[in-house]
C-alpha cells in the first residue's frame, strides 16, 4: 500500500440490504444504501479519486481476511491524505450549523461564575438564547449515528486531516468539536448534565477526549508543541480573545484543554506513531481508559468494541489478542480481562462492575470482569468521588490482584469491614410520578437514617446529607459548606403538593443554588440504595445488596465492596463499589483488621 494517494472514509454501515452495486475490475461489488449514497457524495466529476472504504476493500465474509486487515486499520487511516466523515444529507436545520460552529469558536465563557452564567451571556457572545430553536439543531445533529460509531475513535485520532461533511456543507473535524466543547462546557457550568443540552455535553466530553489523543498521537515534537503553545501563548492561565481569533482549530482546541485541565499539560496520552513506537515521554493510554471512554458507544460487532480501540492502546494490542470473530465474544471478553489483571489493573476492573441480580446467580460468567463488549453503564458511585482517604493510604497503595491459575477467579488481600444486615425498598426514581416517587424515596431515606447517636457524633440531618452523595462534590472534591443548605432547600421542595419533575428540578429558578447537590445526589443515588451493616455503619450500596452480604476492603482499593459468599470457603461474587459512612476517615490502628485472601469468582 502506498503512503499517499488516497482518501478513507469514514461513515455509518446503516442496514445489511444491498439495493445497489457498484462494478469492479473484479467483478459486481453490492453496496449498501448508506454507502451509495456516501460514494455519489464523493465521486468527482471531471477527474478520478481514490477512495478506500472498507466495506469494499475488506472481505466482510472472509473473517480471517478481516482480522487481517483490522490489525492495519490504524495505519490505513494514518497514511490515508485525508479522512471523509459522512454524516448524510443536511436535516433538521442542519444547513445553518457552520454559522453556529463560527460563532462558538469565538465565545469565551472561562471567566463566567457559575452564578453569571444567564442568556445575557450567550447573546454577548453573538449567540442564541438557551431555548433558541439554533440548539435543537446541534442536538440533532451530535445525535446523528455517526458519532455512536466505535470505529470512530480510530478513525479520528489516526487521520492525518479529517473532514466532516453534512450535505451540502464540510468543516474540519477539529471546528466542530472545538465549538461543542465550548457550549458543553456552558451547559455543564449552568446547569449539569441534565439540562436540555445534555446531549451537547455528554458529545463535548467525547469529543474532547478524542481530541486529546489526536493532538498527541504521532511524535514527541508533535505533542510537546501544544504544550509549547500554551505556554507561549498564555500568561498567568489567560490567553487573549485576540489571540484566540488567529490561532488555528486544531491548536486552539488543546490551549482551551490545557487551560480547563492543567493536568494535561504534563499528562497528556499518547498512541502509536506510524512505526508502532511510543515516546517514554508521554504517559500512554491503556486499553481500559479507551473502553471507559466509549462505554456507551455502538459496534456492529460485539468484538469491534475491543478491536476497534486496541491500535490506539499502549498495553494491550492486535498481536496479544489477535482478532477473532469465530470466538465466543464471552471468551474474548475474559481474555482481555484476564490481561488487564496481568498488567496491574485489577482494582480498576472492580470498580467498573455493577453487577444486576441475575449477573450474581449466573455462575459461569466471572462477576468480576465488566461487560465490555455491550454498551454499559458504569456503577455511578465510582464516578461519583475517589477516595485518599486516611484508611486507604495507610492500608497499603498499589494493586494486590492477581487471577488465579486454571480458574476465571482473581484473588486478593482484603480486610472484612462489616456485614449487610438491611436495606433500603425505594430506589432513586426514573420515572413518572417523579414528584410521588421522589416524596417517598426522602421519606424512607430520613426514616432509615435516624436513630441513636451515630459514632461519628453527627447529628443524624448531617448524617443523611452527607451520606446521600457519598460526602463527596465532585472525584476530587469535598463537599461544599453549602451543602446543608441545599439539602434542607431540597426536602421542602420535594414536600409542596405539586413538585417538578425531578429531572426538571435542575432549572427551576428557586433551585439555582442547590443544583450541585442534587446532582451529585443523582450521580450517588442513581442505582445505588442505603444499607444498615450489623455493627451500626451505614452505607450506600449496588441495587443488587442482600441482607448478609458481606462488605471487603482490598489491599490498595479506594473505596470498599459488596461481596456475596459462595458455597465453597473464601470464594465470592462481585456484587459491587459502595461508600460506608465515617468508616473511611477513621485510623486503622483503632480498626480490628485482618488481611485475609478472598477469591471472587
């Protein structure tokens, strides 16, 4: 294959049907609807293109011609001159989104309070209102399939040069994500991620992280040049509108990365360059923080899930795992998984997994090991705070999971906390009646934390705010002196006869202040309930708890979890990650801790 001379594609499969086709030297290829219409948009009239689209150029029927070709998918994209994103035809308004993406290149909302931000805002900045008809566009438009596409990671991070193309209309990949960014990131600070433009920020995020790895993806001069640029570009964390106006897309993408996250400039992920060879100079990025990345996106495949990531990832690659569509997807999974514990991420593993009641009596399935290869969702109280916490820290760092040889079994030092003795019946609404059902999951919530003093000697009001969202803001956060507040705010609402619905809650007027707190409530509570242990700690815990569940601390871990005893001794089942109230401040040495082994099948 030739370095230069052609253009990939990069599209949605969209249905199976092949209602057209298309001749070849070789004979009469059958297209796909969806691809017709993506080569009638690319052919040229007047000259010849050279265009690789793998529905073509890979033997779809031919899975050891496929795997074959998977493994040199990186560089296919990275040799490709430039990239073509096909979105389809323009809809739904789309026509006017690159007037919008130009005005969102240029608004700065960095130096906006979060009690500032208001449609005076948006309109200083050249932009509409918050219920403008301009944002259903974009929300229609970021909620086209494309951006669901797994494939599309790769696709991005390795093009040399991608363009978007919308109908009639293109735009570079990094215009459009650069302006989603920067009305996500107003969205976010206004209203959280339940706003109407949720969407919008949860697209913001994805596209960011993609960008990341793009900016970092080919050498070390490549990647320290965005650094460079930052801080010659900045001064005091500040870079000038002026500034900002002559600065290309891409560039300008990471100065707006750096300066919301500091942490990037010496963290910043790194992918193979052409040769395969990575700069020691950058931290690489594993397998697992791709999956996480991309856990809600799509694969026709379940395999391309895996497939699609591992040309990006430092640690686990095509040549460990070699693609193979004939597998069971459950034995590929378990491949993975058991290499994720050989390079050290066990813990990280543990903290991914939520498991559902019927998860738990499958005995032949490993509770420990995600299901990565299906969209998931991870177990919102991981999300929700990390934590360094005294016991922790001094319980020894570092991960202690190892697997075990002939079985699907890790096993670990841990460190018995308590036992489940009751739980919570009402779980966090998500449905109508929001306003009945959120009444009477406060009711039971207040009623189940009450009681006698609790050893931490707070009063029991405290108890309950705290607890509900896990004593934590944000990961890296404590919780605000607001937060009583807010909750006290919170209960009398949920009390006046006729209620917001809960997800509209996050934009009622009179609930502007406390929106941090219900938030981190939902992110806390959202499928999780409280648990009472029998020596009085209380906790919150996955849906799928039982009264005498047990609840482990593993050497290195950062929060406790739920485990369910198996017939044979020292054997478990993952349950889930849990937070237990006061029990993470307090010092071990007070603790009777014994580290034993536990298995957890």
């Amino acid at each position: 294959m030739q370095a230069r001379g052609y253009e990939a594609i990069s599209y949605v499969w969209g249905s199976s049907e092949c209602p057209h086709y298309i001749d070849l030297d070789e004979g009469r290829v059958p297209l796909t609807e969806s691809l017709y219409n993506v080569l009638r948009r690319f052919r040229l009239v007047n000259r010849d293109r050279v265009l690789w689209t793998d529905a073509i150029c890979i033997n779809q029927d031919d899975n050891e011609e496929k795997a074959w070709q998977i493994t040199l998918m990186p560089k296919i994209y990275f040799s490709a001159t430039r990239v073509l994103a096909y979105l389809g035809d323009e809809a739904d308004g789309s026509e006017d989104l690159p007037l919008l993406f130009d005005k969102l290149l240029k608004a700065d909302f960095h130096h906006i309070s979060a009690d500032d931000i208001s449609d005076l805002e948006l309109v200083k900045n050249g932009l509409p209102v918050q219920d403008d008809l301009s944002w259903d566009v974009l929300v229609a438009f970021v909620s086209r399939p494309w951006f669901e596409r797994v494939w599309i990671v790769q696709e991005v991070v390795m093009s040399r040069d991608l363009r978007v193309f919308c109908g009639a209309w293109e735009s570079p990949f990094e215009t459009i994500a650069l302006a989603v960014w920067n009305i996500g990131q107003f969205g976010m600070r206004a209203f959280g991620v339940h706003n109407p433009g949720g969407m919008i920020y949860s697209r913001s995020l994805m596209l960011s992280q993609m960008l990341s790895l793009k900016t970092s993806k080919s050498k070390v001069a490549s990647a320290k040049r965005y650094v460079y640029s930052v801080e010659h570009l900045s001064r005091d964390g500040y870079i000038s509108t002026e500034v900002e106006m002559r600065t290309d897309p891409q560039t300008m993408f990471s100065l707006r990365l750096f300066r919301e996250f500091p942490h990037l400039r010496a963290v910043v992920m790194a992918v193979p360059d052409d040769d395969g060879q990575y700069s020691e100079a950058i931290e690489p990025v594993h397998l697992i923080s791709l999956l996480c990345g991309v856990n809600f996106s799509k694969a026709t495949k379940d395999h391309d899930r895996f497939y699609a990531l591992m040309g990006l990832a430092f640690d686990i690659s095509h040549s460990q795992v070699y693609p193979n569509y004939d597998e069971p997807i459950a034995k590929t999974n378990e491949r993975i998984c058991g290499l994720m514990v050989e390079k050290g991420h066990g813990l990280e593993l543990l903290y991914r997994v939520s498991n559902e009641a019927v998860d738990l009596e499958d005995s032949t399935a490993p509770s420990w090991m995600p299901k990565w290869s299906q969209p998931w969702l991870p177990p919102l109280l991981t999300m929700s705070y990390a934590m360094t916490t005294n016991i922790s820290e001094r319980l020894n760092a570092g991960c202690h999971v190892t697997l075990v040889e002939g079985e699907n079994t890790i096993k670990s030092p841990a460190f018995r906390v308590d036992t489940c003795s009751r739980c919570t019946t009402m779980l966090f609404p998500h449905s109508q009646p929001y306003g009945e059902l959120m009444r009477a999951f406060f009711d039971e919530a207040e009623a189940f934390l009450s009681g006698e003093e609790y050893f931490t000697k707070e009063p029991w009001p405290e108890v309950r705010w705290r607890t509900l969202v896990a004593n934590k803001l944000t990961p890296n956060l404590e919780p605000p002196p607001e937060f009583p507040l807010e909750y006290e705010e919170m209960r009398n609402y949920i009390r006046n006869p006729e209620p917001h619905p809960m997800w509209h809650m996050l934009q009622v007027e009179r609930f502007e202040h406390t929106n941090r707190w219900v938030r981190s409530l939902i992110t806390t509570m959202g499928r999780n309930k409280l648990c009472r242990t029998k020596n009085g700690y209380v906790a919150v815990v996955p849906e799928a708890t039982a009264e005498n569940d047990e609840i482990y601390f593993l050497k290195g871990a950062l929060m406790p979890f739920v485990l369910r005893h198996q017939t044979r001794p020292g054997y478990f089942r993952l349950v889930g990650p849990c937070y237990v109230h006061g029990f993470m401040d307090k010092d071990p040495e007070t603790l009777d801790l014994r580290a034993m082994e536990i298995r957890i099948q």
